[in-house]
C-alpha cells in the first residue's frame, strides 16, 4: 500500500500510532489513496507478468473486479487512472464495472 514507518514522535495528526502495552511503538503514514491506486497497479501488473493493456478482455474484467473492491473507483480520476492503464477507454471501464454490478444482482 505504501505505507512508511516512523518513530511515534515524528507523528503527524493524520498518522497511526500504534501502541504495545501502553506505550507507543511506531507510527504509520499512510499514503494518499491516489497514491495507493499507483501501487495497486503495479502490484497487478507484477501479479500478472506483464503490462495491463496487454492483458485480455477476461483478466481486464478482473482486474476491474479487484480494483472495485479495493475501492480504487472512489478516488478521483479513478476511472480515467484504471483505464490508461488498462489501455481502454473510460466507457469500457464503465461498462466492465456495469456488467459486473449487473451480475451481482441477479
């Protein structure tokens, strides 16, 4: 996700600090959730071996899948991030998400 580690005192309001048996331990920073989308990808694209847009329509639609469920569409320029990526146009994404969306209610 691209989290980063620091001692609890260089903590930011935002940050984590976690705490083991009272005492604080280590704080986590979490990167923004556009940030985290990026590692998303290339996470996917080492899962896969190759680059998104050269996947098949079948692995595109899960890709889709995934990244819906990792919320990755709540973010803004999702779509438009998802689908450069991806190699197709924002409409394709739309319609990946739809028919999945579709499906789940049946």
């Amino acid at each position: 996700m691209g989290g980063e580690l620091l001692v609890p005192e260089r903590a930011q309001p935002d940050d984590v600090v976690l705490s083991w048996e009272g005492e604080d331990v280590v704080a986590v920073r979490l990167p923004q959730l556009a940030d985290s989308l990026d590692h998303i990808l290339a996470a996917l694209e080492r899962r896969h071996g190759k680059p998104l847009a050269e996947l098949d329509r079948k692995s595109k639609q899960e890709v889709v899948r995934t990244l819906e469920a990792r919320g990755a569409f709540s973010v803004r320029h999702g779509v438009e991030t998802v689908a450069g990526a991806l190699g197709v146009s924002r409409f394709t994404v739309y319609n990946y998400l739809n028919r999945e969306n579709a499906a789940k209610g049946q």
